[in-house]
C-alpha cells in the first residue's frame, strides 16, 4: 500500500533510501549470497574450455604479367574480402575443407569464430587492417589448436580457389573470343593479336595464382583454460544479485503495511510525535508495570519524563483533561497512562487519573487498588465521587514483591474533600514530599452497557467536575479506539487527547483508520506516544531510540 498522502508532501532524502536498504538488509543479503554461490558454482560444475587463435592476413595478389606496375590497391576490395572470411566459417564448406587437414585427430566438439582487428590492433600489417582471427575453443587444448591452423589453411585454401576459377572463367571467354577470328587475315589484326596477349598474360596467372590470404600465426595450444573461471562468476553473480536484491527492496518497501519509526507513523497519523518510550524488559516488569517509580533511572522511565516535558511545550493551551487512548487493544496505552501521572505527580502536579476503560479495566491493578468502587457506581448514583477517589503517594521506589506501590484509601486519610458531591465540589491534594498524591478514580464494577455509561451526560459532569477541582491534570484511560465507540464517545468530554501507538504492531491500514476516526472529533489532538520502541546504547549513556 502507497504512503499516506502526507508522505508525497515531502522529497525523499539519502537517509530515506538507507532506511530502505537498512529494513531489507536481509533480504538482500540473502539474494546477493545465493546469486554469488549459485554462479560460482554453476561455473566450478563446468568442463574446462580452451581457446586458440590462428591468425590470418590479407595481401592483394601480384599480377605476373606486369610485376613492374604498381596497381591501385582498394581498401574496400580488403574489407569485402575480411567480410567474405568471416561469413564463409560457418559454411559446411570451409567445415569440409578443415576436415581434410583434421583428418581423424579430433574427437571432442569445438566452435569456430571470426573476428577482425582494427588498425589500432594490429602490427602485423602496415597498411593497418586486412588482418583476421580464427579462434576455436574445445575442451581439449591440443585440439583447438589443431582446430583453429586448420580452419585458417581451409580460408587460405577457399581464396586461392575462388580466384583460380575466376581466372579460368576469363580464359574460357577469352577463348571464345579468339574462335571467332576464323580467317588469316582476322588473325592478322590487332584485336586478334590482343587476345592471343590476354590469353598467355591468364594461363601465366592461372599457373602462378595464389590466396590473397596467408596464414601469419597458426594456432597454438593453451597452458590454462578460458573458462570456466569460478571467480569472475561470482562477482559477476554478486553484481547482479545485489542489483536485483535494491530493486527488489525499492519495489517491494511501498507495498508493505508495517509503519517503520516515528516519522513514517506521524506522517500516516498525521499528528506529532510526542515521544517514544522503549521497549521495557521482562525484568523491569516483574516489579510492576509502573516502571517510573519501581526503575525511576531507567530508561523507560527517562523517556516518560522527556514525554512529560514535551507536553508543557505542545500543551500550550493549558487542556486540564486529556484523553489517553490508541487503535487497537495491548498497545500499552494504560500502562502509559499511568507512567505519565507517575511523572507528572513527581513533577509536582496535581493529577487525577480516571478508568474509562469499563470493558477491561487495569488502572486499578497497576496502582494495586480496589475496584469495588468507581466510575460505574458513581455515574450511575450508587456512590458519591470522593467515596470512589483512591489516593496513590508516587514514592519513587523499589515497589513490593506483589507489583503494588504505596497506596491508601481516600477514607483513611483525608486527602479529598467532602464537598466533591456538590455542583460547585473541588478535589484537593495534599503535599507529600516534593510530589503531589494521585488521585485515582477506578472503573468500579462491570456494567451491562459500558458505552452508554461514558456516553452518559453524568460522565462529562464527573470529568468537568474533577478538572474544576484543585488539579492540574485529569487523565482519562479509554479502550481502543478501532474496536468500541468509547473513546469517540468520551472525547466530547476532555479538551485534548493523545495517540499511544505500538511501533511492533504499526501498520498503514490500521493508522489510516485511525486517523480517519480522530479527525472529526472535537478536542484537541495533542499528538501520539510511540512505546516498544528499540533500544541502542550511545557511549554508555542510558539513551533511547525508536529506529
């Protein structure tokens, strides 16, 4: 699938094709192995071929009857002849002719070729052409040699026939002339006289002809084999190979669904990027999923806190509600959720985190909370809200055996006022240290109709009324946006949100989607957190990278 539309804003730059060649590193790879094994050894699997070259050379015949005289000497009567050389190898009548000088000596099977050399090449003649190379190839070195002298004495032998037939046409017309001056007196003529001259000058030609080729180089037998040649096959096979193996991977890169780094997912989101978090390791988890306080110098907990910070800059509007939420379940956006007002807690912010997940809630587990009591029970009247708000101190620490971190009931000590009931209500939070106690607001107990519920004006009153209180920030878990309307449904509640997205299960299709479904809603997008993201480590610092 193409890019977003996005994407085609923006030229692609050299990064962007190393990005390219990078994701289909193995892939090419394993082309480029596979081509340079394969030629190798198709080449090492090949018989053994030897090549030799006779070597022959043009020479415009001497007339006899007039050795004196310096003829006009044509290059296109040379380069007619070459050609006539080169076209007549592969007759069977040269075939017949080089047999005769074979003989029986020839056993394996051979290839002739022609070919001519430039007045650069050669040295041979002065005239600077006219010279031919006849070389045979066999898998028997004596015998391409014998292969080749034999070719080129068959070449030599072809010439000086076509010329003597030549001759001996001329002397039969020159007969038939003659026969027709049948009277003394006829023969006493000059025209006469003439004939009988051209007639000696032809039989003296046909006694003394000759090729116009002689033979200056005849073949001799190789030492080593022209092929096969393993090596020069291989990195001929690693040539092609790693050209098939780019192509493949410019050609295949836009027809794959998966979402590749922070820049390919904003773009297709269309939303910035807030900060990645990376992937947090089995270990870190056996304390618990709230890593910014059970591994507070930790990496994932570092990218929490430069999240935290790049929220003050994007929330400029100062959104006292924001909606946490992602495309699909399992992408960790409550575990993010609850490391944010970790973070923000620690800051010295006053925080209120509520499950609106009714459907799977883990807020409470997280914190290790009681879900007794919560939004359900509250928006449907059963409780009153600072009943249900639990009080978390973010002690950053190592947490218990059990996952859980220091906790209270709002009832044991009283952190919230009695006055949240009221249409007027506010929540308060005492001072604990340096950090601010969270608040917590669970889901409470499964309801038959969770959308209706969070879709309820009674759900918009509690969010309105906890963000009026003495709080700076009230986080709202939802379930996955593609997958139940809650989380569209909550968002005319809350001023802002933000986009958790799993960089391991990204795709085009499914962000598209997303988008799609964000657009329309009216609060604020502040932007998407990416989580699981890779780890690299740079000069022994405690660094973080997404790609």
């Amino acid at each position: 699938m193409a890019l977003s539309a996005s994407r085609s804003t923006g030229e692609r730059t050299l990064g962007d094709y190393l990005s390219v060649l990078w994701r289909w590193k193995w892939m090419i790879v394993i082309i480029v192995c596979a081509s340079t094994l394969g030629a190798y050894l198709y080449s090492w699997s090949q018989s053994p071929q030897y090549s030799s070259t006779a070597t022959l050379l043009y020479e415009q015949p001497l007339d006899p009857t007039n050795p004196l005289q310096t003829s006009y000497y044509s290059s296109m009567d040379r380069d007619m002849a070459v050609e006539s050389v080169i076209n007549i190898l592969g007759s069977s009548d040269l075939a017949d002719g080089a047999q005769k000088y074979l003989g029986d000596n020839v056993n394996d099977p051979y290839n002739v070729s022609g070919s001519t050399r430039t007045s650069s090449d050669t040295t041979t003649s002065s005239s600077g052409g006219g010279v031919v190379d006849i070389a045979a190839t066999s898998g028997n070195p004596r015998e391409s040699a014998e292969v080749a002298t034999a070719y080129a004495q068959a070449v030599v032998e072809w010439r000086r026939a076509q010329q003597l037939d030549r001759v001996d046409l001329a002397i039969e017309a020159v007969k038939q002339a003659l026969s027709t001056y049948d009277t003394d007196s006829a023969r006493q003529s000059a025209e006469y006289l003439s004939l009988k001259q051209q007639l000696a000058n032809l039989e003296l030609l046909q006694t003394t002809s000759s090729a116009d080729f002689k033979m200056v180089s005849p073949g001799v037998v190789p030492t080593e084999p022209f092929a096969p040649k393993p090596m020069r096959s291989a990195a001929l096979g690693f040539g092609v190979g790693l050209l098939i193996g780019v192509a493949l991977a410019f050609l295949l890169d836009p027809l794959t669904q998966r979402v590749r780094g922070k820049r390919e997912a904003g773009e297709v989101l269309g939303l910035p990027i807030i900060g990645s978090v990376p992937e947090i390791e089995r270990d870190e988890l056996r304390h618990g999923n709230i890593v910014a306080l059970t591994d507070p110098n930790g990496r994932s907990a570092e990218a929490v806190r430069l999240i935290r910070s790049n929220l003050d800059y994007l929330n400029v509007d100062r959104a006292s509600s924001l909606l946490v939420t992602s495309a699909l379940a399992g992408e960790g956006k409550s575990t993010t959720a609850c490391n944010l007002a970790v973070t923000l807690a620690l800051s010295g912010k006053r925080v209120v985190i509520v499950d609106g997940d009714l459907r799977r809630p883990k807020i409470h587990e997280y914190f290790g909370l009681s879900n007794a009591v919560g939004l359900s029970t509250v928006a449907s009247g059963d409780a009153k809200l600072q009943d249900a708000l639990l009080e978390v101190s973010p002690s950053p620490r190592r947490a218990s055996g059990d996952g859980s971190v220091v906790r209270q009931r709002a009832s044991t000590e009283r952190a919230v006022t009695t006055d949240l009931g009221g249409a007027g209500g506010t929540a308060t939070m005492e001072h604990a240290g340096e950090a601010h106690k969270i608040l917590v607001l669970p889901a409470g107990p499964r309801v038959a109709d969770p959308g209706e519920v969070v879709a309820s004006r009674r759900f918009g009153d509690i969010i309105r009324e906890l963000a009026a209180g003495d709080v700076d920030m009230v986080l709202v878990d939802t379930p996955a946006l593609l997958e139940v309307s809650d989380a569209a449904a909550m968002a005319s509640q809350v001023e802002a949100l933000i986009v958790v997205v799993d960089i391991t299960k990204a795709n085009q299709s499914v962000l598209l989607a997303m988008r799609d479904l964000l657009a329309p809603l009216p609060c604020k997008q502040l932007g998407a957190i990416l989580v699981r993201t890779k780890r690299t480590r740079a000069s022994g610092y405690g660094y973080y990278s997404d790609l």
